[in-house]
C-alpha cells in the first residue's frame, strides 16, 4: 500500500484510477483498507475543489413537491393563494418569513437552503 496525500489533480486522477482497481475488495482486507483510505482522501480533495452549491430555494421546493407527489394547488396550504404559489415557483416574488417557517416545519425543507 503506497497512499499520499491527495494534493493535484494528477494526485487525484490517479487516486480515482486506484480506486476502481480496488472496488469490491474484502472489506477487513488490506485491499479494503486501501480503498478505504483513498476514498476518504478523494472525497476531501473533491469538497475543496469541486465544491457543491446549495440548490436554489424554488428548485429546492420543487423537488420536495415531486418527491412528495404535490401539486401548485397542494402547495397553497404552505404558500398562501394559488396566485401567490405561481410567483412563488416562477421566481417573481421572495419567500416569507412565514413560508420559510411553513415549509421547514411541514415538508421537511432545510432552512439553509430556503434562506439563500
């Protein structure tokens, strides 16, 4: 087992290469540990290079509401009128306060994400 520090993107590439030669390896084995290592090293290389935003609250919304199965007129309840939902998801009018509450509370949305 040779690991290194995960520092460039040749550093990375090969690590990525390593790891699908390991993939499936026994998990107590030195094989699994190595993969072990390097996966955890890849995913720290990966958080500071190729960081992932945090989705936009409508597009936030909008999957929760396809997750769920929900309807603009199902969105009401949380949003307030059927007119409102619609510049609400078409982005022409802001979340409240009170929405943000509503849907952190009932559906489960990630305040974070609803404040961006």
């Amino acid at each position: 087992m040779n690991i290194k520090p995960v520092k460039t993107e040749q550093d990375y590439q090969s690590a990525l290469q390593r790891i699908e030669e390991l993939w499936g390896a026994s998990k107590d084995s030195p094989e699994g540990d190595e993969l072990d290592l390097l996966v955890t090293l890849v995913e720290s290389y990966e958080m500071k290079h190729y960081p992932i935003a945090p989705p936009d609250p409508v597009d936030a919304i909008k999957f929760r509401m396809e997750q769920m199965g929900m309807t603009k007129a199902d969105m009401v309840k949380y949003l307030g009128s059927q007119s409102r939902v619609s510049e609400i998801l078409n982005r022409k009018r802001s979340l409240s306060l009170k929405m943000i509450k509503s849907l952190y509370k009932d559906l489960k949305i990630p305040a974070d994400v609803l404040l961006t």
